[in-house]
C-alpha cells in the first residue's frame, strides 16, 4: 500500500481497543487518524463501571509492542504480590497469598479501567500527537453510503456536527456498537453481523459499584485503615440467598485513588429493591456490623448508589462478521470497516479476557498489516479468517471455565471445583495425557483460544472415558462377588 494513503482513519470509540488501534496505526506511519469518544476525558471517572483490569501476558504482547509494559507495571499491582483479605461478619480476618498457577508465566498487572486508558491517551499526546487526534464529548450518530465509500457523521455534546470520509473505519465502540448495527443493516437479509448470544451461569447478573474513600477505616480502632494494594472479601451477616452479600475490593497502586467495591447479585436479591437513602443505609448497616458504616459510605454515596441502575453481565456473544469493504480503499477509492474488541465478542468478566482479546485482536491485525504491506483489502479478509476461530473458542470458554465464582449455587460452585481440581492432579501426574482446567490454560498467552478449548475437550473426553472404564470394572466386580456368592 502507498503510503500517501496509508492516512484518514476514523475510530469509533475511545476506550481500550480505540486507543490502542489508534496508537499501533500510528506506530505502523498511518496519520490523521480521528478518535470519536462520548466520554468527557479520558480519565473520566465513572462509579458503575470502574473496573480493574487484569492485563495479561496476551494483552502484553500488545504493551511490549507499544513499549509502554514498564509504564503499565509502575501504575499497576502485579498478582506476585497479590494478598487478599477475607474479613468475617464478626471481624475476624485472613490474610494470604494468591497462588500463582505457573510461575512460568508473565506477571499479570491489575489496575483500575481508568489508569489503564489514560496510560493510553498519554502515550498519544507525547508520542504521536502529530498523527492521531482524539474528540471527547462526541458521538457518532450516523454511517452512511456515498456511493464507494462511507460518511461518519458526528456530534459534540453541544451539538456541532462533523462529517468525515474516511478510508478505514474501526469499530470500537462495544456490544451497542453503532458501526456494527450499520453494518448488520447494510448486509439484509446475511447474518454475518448479527450477535450470535449463548447461555452461561453468570449472564444475567447484576451489579452495582459501592465507592468507598482511599484507605477507609476497617474498624473504629484508630489506624486499622484498608491498605490499598490489599484485596478484600468482606462477607455479611446474612446467610439466605437473597440478602447475602459480599464486597470485592481489587487492589490499587495509588494509595490516594477511591476503592471501589462490586456487589454482585441474581436480579432478585433484596439489594434491588431498596428504593430510599434510607433502606440503603441500613441494609449496609444491618449487613456489615463488624465496619463503621458511617465512617465508610458517605452520604453522598449512599444518595448515588441508591439511585444508579448498576448494570448486567452480558450474554456471551459474537458475530461471525468482522469486517467489510466498498470500493478500493488501498487506493482511496472506497471505505473499509473492521470490528475489534466488544463490538464483535462481548461475555461476563469471569476469566479476565475482555481487555486482553480486545488488545491480542489489535496485535494479530498489526502483524496482517505487516504480512500485506498496509493493503487493507487483502489484511482484513486474512485477519477474519485468522481471528474468527478464536472468538468462537473464547466465547466457549467463558461459558466453561470459571461461570460459577459469584456464589449464585454452592453446589454446582463444588461440582466445579472438583472437575478443576480433578483435572490439576492427573495433569500433574500424566501432563502428557490430562490437560489443565481451561481456567488455567487461558494464563498462558502461548497458546491461542482455538488451541485452549480443543486440549479442555479432549481432557473432557478421556474423564468420560476413564469414568466409563471405572465404572464397568466396578460392575464386572460387583458381578464376579455376586457369582461368588
């Protein structure tokens, strides 16, 4: 691809993947490149949906690219030092260690939504200022054909309207993408950009994020304050299912930064239906008696929890659709559309892949570009064709792999954990046979999602058929004793 076109991309979307496609296009010598983000700033702080991110070695094969992976331990808490305390309704506490699965593996960095994607926009305004540009407060409104290409048409929040025509379009803007319900529009009658939903354990969930102050107070003894590289499990005094209720504190390297607690229920839990400051105030109250509640949830707080929706965990979904082209968009003749991250595969966050697909998606399209020298036509179709196996494997092993951690049934939560643990030991005494549970083999980056799910069914497989085995050799046994007899 010439380069004098290797220029005028528009993406749609500034979180994570919107940066980070903006920030290797920029890498690769691609200039005016245009962020569209609704969102204020970049380091926007938005209470229901302050995530931590778990920044693996799959996300990291995309930070080394950038050469920002240092940059992303120094505001980051890495799992080798990743204590989490579990505080009992009567105060009592255990503090321990995370294991860590295999040494062997990258470090994985934690840090909050909000580090992460300011890391991004920085890297971008001292870096490559000159190549990309990134409008806050705007929102794409329409895409629409112009005979062999594609109008963007956008919006500020004080309603000034700008209408680009570019050659590339990047849909990054998540599971009510905008790019991709155009895209489905444009196709008829085709299915080729029509969520494809599956069912999980943990879909339907919801949740609402409590903000507590930096270093709150754990109990009213002076200096017994929450560290902020700690994580909490802090468990209620309830017991039935529907009032039962636990904070989960990831951990922060900024002491100064407000920690955030996810509660995690069934829609039907009590939670939901408290409609007062005040019904929210004493459920906590009621619920926590071993923290001073007072002292923790302000009441401001309690005044913006009561009156948020909170959200819900999406149902593992993907299109089998990844991109489509008008024209000759190698030549600026046309328009070409692809789709990264959650606007093309978006499931609950039970194994920590989100940001790490999203990104690994950003990093196998630089090495497409690379393999096509910047010719769109010929990357993208190889990118679909490479990367589609994988995003049906994920979105099985979201449905598999670790669906019941949120404690919605203690029986099947046990029925799992003796699978995984089965799994662990005869891996351990025949590797060359047993796999791992695929919670584990998703640790290793090595390994695509393609590769992970097809050693999980073929574990799945010799368990079903060793238990064939064991129980014919108990039945030829019961019948030998009963001949005996």
């Amino acid at each position: 691809m010439n380069n004098l076109y290797k220029k005028n991309v528009v993406i749609i979307g500034g979180g994570p993947a919107g940066l980070g496609a903006a920030l290797m296009l920029a890498k690769k010598g691609w200039k005016e490149i245009t962020v569209i983000e609704k969102r204020p700033s970049a380091d926007y702080y938005e209470p229901d949906k302050s995530f931590s991110y778990q920044i693996d070695g799959r996300g990291q094969k995309f930070t080394d690219l950038l050469e920002i992976t240092t940059k992303l331990a120094e505001l980051s808490v890495p799992n080798t030092d990743f204590y989490l305390t579990i505080i009992q309704k009567d105060g009592t506490r255990k503090t321990s260690k995370l294991p860590i699965a295999d040494s062997q593996r990258k470090t994985v960095y934690w840090l909050p939504r909000a580090s992460f994607v300011q890391l991004l926009y920085q890297e971008i305004q001292q870096r490559w200022s000159d190549n990309v540009q990134v409008l806050f407060n705007t929102e794409c409104v329409e895409i629409k054909q112009n005979l062999e290409r594609l109008e963007v048409v956008t919006q500020s929040s004080t309603g000034e309207k700008q209408t680009f025509m570019p050659t590339l379009i990047v849909g990054c803007d998540g599971l009510n993408s905008i790019v991709r319900q155009t895209l489905n529009q444009m196709a008829g009658q085709s299915d080729l950009f029509e969520m494809q939903k599956f069912s999980s354990p943990s879909a339907g969930l919801k949740y609402k994020v409590l903000t507590l102050p930096p270093q709150f107070p754990l109990s009213e003894s002076s200096g017994d304050v929450s560290q902020s590289t700690m994580a909490y499990a802090i468990r209620s005094a309830f017991k039935e299912r529907k009032k039962a209720i636990s904070l989960g504190l990831l951990p922060l390297k900024n002491q100064d930064q407000p920690r955030t607690a996810n509660i995690i229920t069934y829609e039907d839990h009590h939670i939901w239906q408290l409609k007062t400051k005040e019904e929210v105030e004493d459920f906590f109250k009621r619920a926590f008696p071993q923290l001073p509640i007072e002292k923790i949830i302000l009441p401001e707080e309690i005044a913006r929890f009561t009156s948020s929706e909170g959200g819900k965990f999406p149902m593992p979904q993907y299109c089998s659709g990844l991109y489509k082209i008008w024209g000759k968009p190698e030549i600026d003749q046309g328009t070409a559309v692809i789709l990264l991250g959650d606007a093309v595969h978006c499931f609950p966050p039970d194994i920590g892949q989100g940001v790490n697909s999203a990104l690994e998606d950003i990093y196998i399209l630089w090495d497409l570009l690379n393999a096509n020298q910047d010719n769109i036509s010929q990357a993208l179709p190889r990118y679909q064709d490479l990367r589609y196996p994988d995003i049906k494997a994920l979105i099985r092993l979201v449905q598999i792999s670790y669906p019941w951690q949120y404690n919605q049934d203690a029986l099947r939560k046990r029925l799992w954990s003796i699978n995984f643990f089965a799994r662990l030991i005869l891996n351990r005494l025949l590797p060359f046979i047993f796999s791992n549970h695929s919670f584990l083999l998703i640790q290793n980056h090595e390994l695509s999602y393609s590769e992970i799910l097809a050693k999980s069914e073929r574990t799945t497989q010799l368990l079903w058929l060793l238990g064939g085995v064991i129980i014919l050799i108990l039945f030829l046994g019961l019948m030998n004793s009963n001949n005996f007899i």
